[in-house]
C-alpha cells in the first residue's frame, strides 16, 4: 500500500462543509476574524462551488421575513413540527434572514421583480428566483472572504479531536484527501459543524441505475451527526425525519405549482383528498389542534396522501398542472393575450426544473409528458435526516442568551450561540436540531450566528490545540484499514485469478471483505424493513425497531470487514460507517418516544395516536459514549417563550 503523507494545518476556526450554512459562515467568521487578528480555515470534503444541498440550484429562497415577525414565522414552524421547535433558534434566524437575502442579491442572485421592482413572492416566506447558480454566487462570497489559501476541497473529515487532557474540548478535525494520498490533521481552537443532513441511510425509491437520484443530494452522509455525536455532544431529535412528497421518480419541486401556480393534487379517482381531510369529520380532526388549522403541516399532508395510496388504493397521486396553467390563463382578455400568457406560464414551469432539479425536466421530455396538457404523479420520497427543511435532526446548541426566559437559560443557553455541549465545537445548518424550516437563506444565516459566536469565543478563550498524538495515530491506522484490506484480501475473489479476468464489470464476492455498496445495501434493507421505510409503507412498532437494533449491531460489528480499492471507495467506506451510526441513533429515539407524533413521515403502530401529555412538550436527547458504545437518551423540557395568538400560513 502507498504511503500517505501528512499535512498538519493550524488555525484559530475550522469550519467544516460549506454549504449554504458554512459559506455563511466563512463571510461573517472573516469579517470579525480579521478584527481581532485571528486565522479562519475551511475544509470541505467536494468542491465549494456546487457543494450541498443547493449545489444544483434552487428556484426559490424559501425563508424572507419581509414585514412578518420573527413571532409570525415561530406560528408557522411551530405548527409544521405538531409543536416542538425551539423557539429561541427560529426567531434568532427570523430576524437576522431578511439582511443575508439581500445579501444574496448584492452578490448578483437574480431575484424576481414585478413592475413595482418589488420581490415576487411564491407564498408569505417564499422569493421566486433564478437560481441555477444561487450556491456558485454564494460560494464565491465565501471564499474571497476566507481568501484561497485557507480553502482545502476534496478533503473529507472523519472525526473530531479532542484535547488530551480535557475530553469535552475540541482541538482539531482529521480527515484524508479523496484525490490524494495524503492525509490532514487540522488544529484549532473552534469549529463549526455545517456538513449536511443524510440520505441513502433508507432504502431509496430509485434504485439500479437510478440509485444517485434522490430528493436530498446523495453524497451527504450524515457528517455533521457523526462528528459531533462522536465527539460526545448531546444530540435532539433524532428520530424526526423528512419525507418531502416530489414528482415521481426525479423528485422534481411542488412547491411553485401548489403555491404560485395554485395547482391542486388528487387520488386518481379525482378525490380532493386535502378538502375532505379539512371538511367536518375528516382525518384532520383526529390530530388536534394541528391538523385542524391551516397551513396544514407538511407531515399530515403526505398523511393524506399515504391514506389514499396505501389504505384505499386509489393512487397514484396526481398533481394537475394542466389546470393549473389553464386557469391562469383563462383570466387574458382575449385570444393573442392567452396564448401570450401560456407561453409565458409553460416557461416558468420548465424553468422551476432547470433551476434546481434539470432530471425532472429530462424525465418530462423523455416521457413525453406536457404540464399544460395533463397530469403529473407525485410520491412521497424515502425518509431524510435534516435539520434546515421540514425535519429537525441536530447537535442540542445553544440559543441567544437576550431571547431567554429564566426558565429556559438552564436549558437553552450554553455560553456561546450555536455552541453544542462540547467546547469550542459550534454547528449551523443542518447541523442543528430543532431549528427547523430555515432553508437555504436560514441556513446561510445560521451559519453567519455561529461564526460571529465562534470567534467571540476564540477571543475570550486563547488556546494552544493540544490533540493527542496517540489518538492520532489509531486514528490514521483506522482510516486505512480499508485499503489495507483489500491489498491483503483482493486474490481471494470471484473476479478470477491473476492469469483469469472477467471482460465485463461484475460485482466482487470475497469472504474475507464486503464492499462499500453491499454496506450501503444492507443497511437501507434494515431501516427500510423495520425503521419505517416505504417499503413498510412507513410503519414501525417496538418489535420491528428492536429487531433492527440487533441487526444493526452486527452490521457495526462488519463495518471492521468493509474494503477499498481507491480512495473513491475508502471515502464510501467512511460514508457507510457515519450513516450507520445515525441509523442506530435514529431507531434508539424512534423506540424512545412513545406515539405517533408526525404521520406522513413514520408511524408507530403500537402507538397510533398524539401523546401531548407525555410528549407533547419535550424533546428526545441523546448523549453517545464512544468508548462503551452506548446511548444514554433522556428527555428534554420544551420551553415555549411566547404566545402564539394566530398561526400565520404560508
């Protein structure tokens, strides 16, 4: 096996992934790190340019708060999550988001103007842009702040380090070059945690050659979770998925079509599903209050829909684009005005794809499907780990000291805003639990709180990184023991012998390794199979999670067996060995809490119903011990700091 040389990188601020959260990062922590003197480094296991979830674009910003309140839009997250958010992150993002949007457009986002020159809006929190290259322009922001030379890309962090006399303090990050043999070991005195969510942890609806293709960006793994649960923070939430419902097959946005274009979805019977689930009596009744006040939130929508698909068989779901369009239209006065307004409307339509999902505009083509002739079908996805959309998975940070109660500074405030429970590590993003509904433009603005924080903590906490040596050792061994594998194991293969090689790639078999696709296979069958996946149309019990626990045990227990040929495949190894431990962390608190408390992303079937007297105001916690392996998961007083009079829609 080569030999892998080592970079040692010092620096006062790490930030880990720059996506939306840590390009937001990178401009805030440089304009105060160069105040007080101080370096900021970046690492981000892609390129930063096309790197996280908007790295194919977007077609709207989802979060400006215009004239609303930071209370306003607390009504609106707080009714999308049936009640647990924490109240002191959603309104600390609220108030900052209006300045990073414009922000964005100072960069050059191209955001859509009406005749007045005023922003159009897709709903109440939504901008209609043209965003193929939203993260392009973003990133560029980032990285001119940081400068070039504190930027490493193709590196991929695997584990956070401690000080060797203080196991609760950060002091530095590990990782490898997924291009070179080379490793890096980078000193700090503060991180922030911004690596994404996690896909592919269940079992995709595309699979075979349609594997890549997911609604979240299929190379997230769940490093943000990993990292900071790994290094002891006490984490939230982790049972909470999202499940988005998309255009089928290329999980294209519906969100335009149901807001900007008013297009309603039905059973294919032409059942209005949503308007008899509101009407008197419907299924929405029987989730108090949340499913009797609109906006509905987004979980007892796909409930609905579930009901329709699995219950009554009356899918597949349908979403009229065609009389959508058509209605629209029908408002031109006359003949040339209409067929001007279609054309006009046909555009937007293709263009919400190109923006941000160019697979389900090459599906429609290859289809031959017309959005203003007919129907498309919609589909809820595979479940997600995400904490800036409509799920709320994440490291337990801490929150504005100045929106705090007495009550809730025990619980909400940890000395610095978005500090976890270990020293020196922040996290942003998706990286946080229980903020959710922050997008793209919360994400970004997140990112720029904990930045601020950080290196207001950097400055009143001078510290020279002390990692321990021999840690550091096993962890470079452990690192490649993949590659070490294979080089040892690789002739022991259903390839053929040296002399004897197939023409055509087939899959290697070998009994001493298993490959990072059969992990990554083996995996998604448990959860999707006993942790609610859609292929048990989303159902789980405390019989079927117990079951996945003893088999993800073993599946751990196998990762030691897990085999690279290169370093492409070293870094899916340590992909898979990060969603596992997520999967494990997910099915302990999904066991943990005892109810169904968002149907339409997981029901427990041994517990049907809303439990708000027992569930109704805690959070799900969790603390890892690497050392013994094992969980200790606890619940977590919700503090609600204000009144909420109305919920404010969409």
């Amino acid at each position: 096996m080569q030999n892998f040389k080592t970079v040692e990188v010092t620096t006062d601020l790490l930030i880990i992934g720059p996506g939306m959260a840590g390009a937001g990062a990178c401009v805030e922590a440089a304009h105060w790190a160069k105040k007080n003197n101080l370096k900021v480094t970046v690492v981000d296991k892609a390129a930063m340019e096309r790197s996280g979830a908007v790295g194919m674009g977007l077609s709207a910003i989802n979060q400006y708060q215009g004239e609303n309140s930071p209370v306003d839009y607390l009504s609106y997250v707080r009714q999308d999550l049936m009640g647990l958010c924490r109240d002191d992150l959603v309104m600390d993002i609220s108030r900052h988001v209006n300045g990073s949007v414009h922000l964005f457009e100072k960069y050059g986002l191209p955001i859509w103007k009406d005749k007045e020159g005023n922003y159009v809006h897709e709903g109440r929190w939504q901008l209609m842009i043209n965003g193929e290259s939203y993260k392009a322009i973003v990133a560029e922001a980032g990285k001119t702040a940081v400068g070039a030379d504190n930027l490493y890309e193709r590196v991929f962090i695997i584990k956070l380090l401690l000080d060797k006399d203080d196991k609760n303090r950060v002091c530095g990050a590990i990782g490898f070059s997924v291009r070179e043999n080379t490793f890096y070991i980078f000193k700090c005195n503060a991180c922030i945690v911004s690596a994404g969510g996690a896909v592919h942890v269940f079992k995709p609806r595309s699979t075979g050659e349609g594997l890549g293709r997911a609604w979240y960006p299929p190379w997230n793994s769940g490093s943000s979770s990993y990292l900071t649960t790994t290094a002891g923070a006490e984490m939230s939430s982790q049972e909470v998925v999202f499940i988005p419902a998309r255009y089928k097959d290329a999980y294209g946005p519906v969100g335009a079509w149901f807001l900007l274009f008013k297009a309603k979805a039905t059973s294919a019977t032409g059942f209005d599903y949503m308007g008899e689930g509101l009407a008197e009596g419907g299924e929405l009744h029987n989730w108090p209050p949340y499913g009797e006040v609109k906006p509905i939130p987004t979980c007892l929508r796909n409930h609905l829909m579930m009901k329709e698909m699995y219950e009554k068989g009356h899918g597949p779901i349908l979403i009229h684009t065609d009389k959508a369009i058509a209605k629209i239209a029908d408002a031109a006065p006359d003949k040339k005005a209409y067929k001007k307004e279609m054309k006009k409307l046909e555009a937007e339509a293709w263009e919400d794809f190109l923006d941000m999902t160019i697979s389900q505009a090459i599906l429609w083509a290859s289809k031959d499907v017309l959005p203003e002739e007919g129907p498309s079908e919609i589909m809820p996805s595979e479940p997600y780990f995400i904490g800036s959309h409509s799920g709320a998975s994440g490291a337990w940070t801490s929150g504005p000291e100045d929106i705090q109660t007495d009550e809730s500074k025990k619980d909400y405030f940890l000395g610095y805003n978005r500090m976890t429970t270990v020293k020196g590590v922040f996290a942003a993003g998706d990286g946080v639990g229980n903020s959710s509904h922050k997008f793209s433009s919360g994400s970004f603005t997140e990112g720029r709180i904990a930045a601020k924080a950080a290196i207001k903590f950097c400055v009143e906490n001078p510290y020279t990184p002390e990692p321990d040596s021999d840690v550091i050792n096993k962890l470079k061994e452990d690192i490649l023991a993949p590659l070490k594998l294979y080089e040892e194991k690789s002739s022991y293969t259903t390839l053929g012998a040296a002399k004897k090689r197939y023409d055509l790639p087939v899959e290697e078999v070998n009994p001493y390794f298993i490959t990072p696709k059969m992990a990554l296979f083996r995996l998604n069958k448990i959860m999707d199979e006993y942790v609610a996946g859609w292929g048990s149309q989303y159902n789980c019990s405390e019989t079927t999670l117990k079951i996945a626990l003893k088999e993800l045990k073993m599946l751990k227990e196998d990762l030691s067996k897990l085999a690279a040929r290169n370093l492409h495949e070293l870094m899916r190894c340590w992909e898979n060995v990060q969603r596992v431990q997520l999967a494990e962390a997910h099915t302990r608190h999904k066991l943990f809490r005892e109810e169904t408390r968002w149907p339409g992303y997981f029901y427990r079937t041994d517990f049907p119903k809303m439990d708000q007297e027992n569930w109704g105001d805690v959070f799900v916690n969790s603390v890892y011990d690497e050392e013994k392996d094992e969980f200790k998961i606890f619940k977590k007083t919700k503090h609600s700091l204000v009144k909420i009079e109305k919920v404010v829609g969409m």
